[in-house]
C-alpha cells in the first residue's frame, strides 16, 4: 500500500554535494516502491553559525526580526539544491520556504510557535506526482514577516507538517540510527530501542537524549503522529530505526526503558524560609521574571515554621540566578542560601512504572549499593530524577543501566 | 525641503561588514538632514557567484524556478545585516524581501520582469519614521514563486520602487562617480558628465558604458524617474555625481555627449542573396529562434536582382550564429557567407545631433584622418554607431573623443 512519507534530514545530512545526492537517493528509492514523499530540510551543517557569526559582527543586539530574515536564507539554500538533484536524477521537485509553505507562527521571533499550516497547496504537488521540499526551522506570521522557530525547530516543521498533510509516518534522519538505552558513548552495553512510546520519548528527550528536539515530540504526542529515527548515513533503508508511536502499539511494555541523564544543571538551595502561603511564588517568581527557566523543584517540610527550598536551573543561568536569590533570601528573611553546580541529574524512564510499584527503590538501592549520595529526588508517572555530584554521573549511569537489566537482550 | 531618496547599493558597496557600516552611515546622513529614505541591496560581491557554483555542482540544468530560489538568498542575507547595522546606530528600519515588498512579476524565472509594486506597507513603514531596506534583484510571481530578474536587476528595482513610491530622485551607487565621456580608463582625458538625459542614458548604456542596468534607464525613462549615479566610495554626500534625467531638465543640449564602444561583438555577412520579400526574415529568423540576439542589421542593396545583409551578434554566439548562416545560406541560394569576430562597435551619443546636420560625417571624417575603414554604419535619432576592426578601437575613441572636443571643458 502506497504511503505519505514526510523525511526530515539535519544539517550533516545535508552538509556538502555528495550528501545532499546521498538524499535525492534515498527519496527516489522511496517514491520507486510507491510511496510520496514531503522532505523537510536544515541547513548546511556550519551554515547557521556563518550566518550568526556575521549577525553578531554588526549587531549581536539587534532586533530578532531581521535576524530572523538572514538566518532563514540557510534552509531556503538546501531546499533548492535538492530540488535541483531531484531534477537532475529525473524525479520531479518543488521547494517551499516558510512562507511559501503556509508555515503559519506567532511572532515571537527566534522562537516561533506554528500555529497552522495550510497544506493544500502541497498537496496539489504531491497528487500531480511531486516531491515537495520544504524549508524546515521558519515559518511566517499573520503580517507576512518571516520567522524561526529557533535551533533544532526543523524537527517541529516535519511533525506539524505530517500532520497538517495526514502524512503515515514522520521519518526524522540524524546521524544516530536511533534512541539507545542509555548513551553508548558512556555505556557500550547500551542497547538500541526499536520502538517506544511517544511518552516515554518525550521523558528521554527533555531529560537529555539529545535525539529529538522535544517540542516535535510534544506535537507528535499530541496528534499522535508516529515518529522514525533513523541515521542517513545507513546505505539501505533497511537499517537499524527507532519507531515512536503511540502507548497503544507498543506491544511489549518494559519497566524501565532507558536511563536519561542532563550534566547541563545546576543546583540552589534556601533554607531556613519562614512556611507562609505564597512563599515558593516569592522565590521562584523573580528567577522566572528574569527568563531563567527552572527545572526540578523540591521544598521538604522543615521544623519551627521555616522550610527548605532546593531547585535546578540550567548551568548558564547558575550565576545570576544565585545573585537573584539571595536579594530573595533578604527579603524573605531565610537563613541562608547555597548552591552547587558541579551536579548532574539521572533519570530511568519507562512507561511499565505505571503498574509497578518498587522502581524508584531499586533504583536508590542501586545508588546506594554504589555509595552515591542523592540530593535531589523528583518523580512522574512514567520516569523518577535524581541529581548527584557530577563525579558520579557515569557510575550513576552505568549501574542504573545495569540494575534495570538495559545491557540484556 | 525633505525628500524621499531610493539608494541603491551594488555588491562591492555591500561587499563585507565594513562596507555594510558605511552604508548605514550615508544613509543616516540622508536621515539627518531630513529626507526620507528607502534602500536597495544587491547580494555581497562573490556570494552570487558562490550559489551559482553550488548550482553548477548539482544541476546546472535544473529548473530556473529552483535556483532563482537559492540565488535569492543573497539579498536577504543583506537587507537583515544592513537593518541590524542601522539598529546598531539607534535608526529605526525595517526589511522587506521581494515577496514581501510586493515586486510583482511575471514568471519568467531568472529574468523576470517586474509588472507593479505594491507600496501601500513600505509607505506605512516610510510615515513610522523607519528605513525601508528592500532586497533588489528578486520579485514574486502572482503564485507567490520567487523570481529573480538576471543580473544587475537590483538597478530595475530600484527604479521600479523609486516610481512606485513617487520618490524625488532614484540614486545608484555605484564604483563609479558617473557617467564619464568615455571610458576614463581608455581615454585619460575623459570628462565626468555632472548631467545628461534619460535618452542620451540609454544610448550609452546599450553601447556598452556598463555603469546603469539598460532595464533600469528604460524604466526611469518610461516613467520620467530622474537617477542619480554616484560612488559609495567617496567620503562625503558633496562628491561628484551623475543626474540622469528629462530632457526637457537638460539646460546645456551639446552635439556629442559622449562615446560608448562595445569590444564583445561579432559580425556575420552573407552575400548575393536573391532579393525577394521576406529574405531578411529567412536569414535573422533561424538566429532569434536559437534565442541569439541580433544587434546591428545593415542591407546593402546589390546589382543584378541580389542582395548583401551584415549583422552583428554576441562574440559568444558566433560560432553557433555562422553555422546556422551556412544552413541558411544553402537554403536561399546564396553566394556566400563569412564573418569576423575580431570587430568593435563605437558609438557617438548625443541629442544635439536630433537638430544638427553633418555629425556623422565629422565623425567619417574623423575615423578618415586616421586611416581607420569602416565596415558597417548604423544610426539612430540621437546616436551614429560604426563597426571597425578591433585593433583600431583605442585609436578611434581617442580620435573621436578630441574631434568632438571632448576633452574640453
């Protein structure tokens, strides 16, 4: 039965000449068994950081309009080049920018949201026999103004697009042919996972497998479009992919799918905060109004009327976001605050959790058998965090992915 | 009184980020005494060329609708550089792409030819206060295709927008400060012409003084936009500068304004034709058809019932144009058919000549003096072009440039 395909293909997949005849390929392979195909595009690898290197040379602090304007040119590059080898190959091709496409956004620029797209005009192209090749990472506002949907946003294009066309599946290549247990490059024994939920992918991705950009599987979770992750520099099409679909048709559900883990974070603590309603507003309230974004957040009851509050924000932020709590802790009248950014979080991520109880002290006894200190618990319904000194990250890691039994077929 | 100013910017002027400040200084100085000012950019100097060769990698025989796509990137890589860098000074400006300043064109892909602009946005921007930074050289079609207009159409959409807008006056800055009597390079003693008319413009041009698009004159010409040429090189606003405008606007109407020569043309002639009705039509129509444009046609009447044709054609079409002659020439029973593509074309250009008998003869007379022959003669209302051999061309501008008292104050 005959399929609508939508590719994605990331910068190195686009990087020179020969890769870019390496993609014509592969979708005229696909199109030759039957099935149409869209193909969302990145720019050339290196491409965007030219672009940005020449932005900040004139003005690194000018308006994310115009920005916008220069660094869409990447994408609208690569999807002409691979019409042109579509061409030369003897497969007709048509490109879309953003625009063009009907890639609807707000306008928050540098950082989009699509909010619609208006495929019928692609869908004429692809009942008259066509690729159609769409600049992923841009889209437009309601006053014609060209926007981005910020790095890794082509991830996002092809979901939105897939399911603005109705497309059967939405085949994401990068340079990995898939999601692993854990990162093979830390543990060798991490096995690669040939199908998984589209929950249990967003818990893996917004907890640092960097596979998937996580506002595309929040889309594709949200209109359940399967996603395939796949590696173009695989030869056939019949190599290893990662299939992320629906909790439904996952057959075989496992406890504990992979381990995720984020060196990225770092830690701050208050203590000693008088416990009155409205507190935890007053202390993550101006660490949010300075666009820092807070991650994990654990208060513990404390004695005498006061409390503790420990939370996580990114690495980069560790040291504004410390000036601003301790003005915080003046006005609150906490004790103290402090803070630690040599840490990292580790997560074991599985949809099984659900129904068994037990994982979370496994997952301790497991730490513990190893003598690593916890100082930060947070759980969901589908995953359990825990951040430990950064030292002990890839012990962490590797007795976890051993623990769960990840390393067995 | 405060105007309203269209600047155009070439590659060289916008070539590097150092260029790019100095073009948003000028246009500041512009702001400063009061005027009104929309900008047009042409791609950095190399980056076209560097997309084309990208093209020529892939498919040098791809659709023109996919690369006029790629080539468009390179002005809107600098209209955003250029928005940034008048941000960066405090000037308030915003860019507009060919689709979104609204240059209509038709869809003849790679020279597209603009059909209305629709202002109404950038007037709205303009009464805001802000710099309009539109990209030349690109226009979109009524199916929202990108399309460019070839080579140097950056100046047509300067004029274009000039008249769309109803600015005071259209200013192409160039590497030159004008229009010269002749090519200073080959004739030391050339003088700079501080104003000449829109027709005078026109015939220079097409004659090979490659300082203004011809598109462009015709278009300011059609529409009586006066254009300004002047460096982007000189430091100050005061420099020198060439006024292209009416005639009427023209105080001083002098014999010979100037002399224009073109060194890239071939001549083909084919001898004893039978003189019929529609031979001429026989023997140019197989050229057009092979879309080889003819430029100079001269029909010598013959004895005995025959007739001889000369034309001229591009040196690179030579080769191509002969053969097809021989074909033709069999096919009407001609005597004979040669050519010579070691020829140049030099023109005396003025419209004093409209009311002044004898010019071309002092221009005969002139060529005589120095024993240059000439093989084929042309003339139009304000212009008398003559073909000599190549290695005469110096010899008969330098002649031609005294005879006419060029060099002359």
């Amino acid at each position: 039965m005959s399929k609508l395909v939508v590719q994605k293909y990331g910068g190195t997949s686009v990087g020179s000449v020969e890769r870019i005849q390496e993609v014509a390929k592969r979708v005229i392979r696909y199109r030759e068994r039957g099935d149409s195909v869209v193909v969302v595009l990145s720019a050339m690898s290196g491409e965007t950081n030219k672009l940005v290197s020449l932005i900040n040379e004139i003005n690194p602090n000018g308006s994310a309009r115009e920005k916008d304007v220069i660094l869409s040119t990447g994408e609208q590059i690569t999807i002409g080049l691979l019409s042109l080898a579509l061409e030369a190959k003897g497969c007709a091709a048509r490109s879309y920018t953003g625009t063009q496409a009907r890639v609807m956004t707000d306008n928050a620029f540098s950082k989009a949201r699509i909010s619609e797209i208006d495929g019928s005009k692609i869908k004429e192209d692809i009942a008259a026999g066509k690729v159609v090749v769409v600049a992923g990472f841009q889209g437009v506002d309601c006053d014609g103004n060209i926007t981005t949907l910020g790095r890794g946003g082509s991830d996002t294009t092809a979901v939105a697009l897939a399911v603005a066309l109705e497309a059967d599946e939405c085949q994401i290549y990068t340079d990995v042919d898939g999601v692993y247990t854990t990162d093979p490059r830390m543990v060798p024994e991490a096995r690669h996972i040939p199908k998984l939920a589209l929950e249990e992918m967003l818990e893996m991705a917004s907890q640092g497998s960097k596979v998937l950009q996580i506002r595309a599987v929040e889309f594709a979770h949200k209109y359940n479009m399967p996603i395939r992750v796949l590696s173009s520099f695989d030869e056939g099409d019949e190599g290893k992919s990662t299939l992320v679909t629906r909790e439904e048709d996952i057959m075989e559900e496992v406890l504990v799918r992979g381990i995720a883990f984020n060196k990225d974070e770092a830690q701050l603590t208050i203590t000693g905060v008088p416990d009155q309603p409205g507190v935890a507003y007053k202390i993550v309230g101006p660490i949010s109004d300075a666009n820092i974004e807070v991650d994990m957040i654990v208060q513990s009851i404390g004695s005498d009327g006061a409390t503790d509050f420990t939370f996580t924000v990114h690495r980069n932020d560790y040291e504004q976001a410390k000036n601003i709590l301790s003005e915080t802790a003046k006005k609150v009248g906490a004790e103290n605050c402090s803070g630690n950014d040599k840490i990292a979080k580790v997560s074991i991520v599985g949809g099984g959790m659900r129904s068994h109880a037990g994982v979370a002290s496994d997952m301790f006894a497991a730490l513990a058998k190893e003598n690593i200190n916890i100082h930060m618990i947070s759980t969901s319904e589908i995953k359990v965090s825990v951040v430990v000194d950064e030292k002990y990250l890839e012990l962490a890691v590797r007795s976890l992915h051993e623990a769960f039994g990840l390393d067995q077929a």
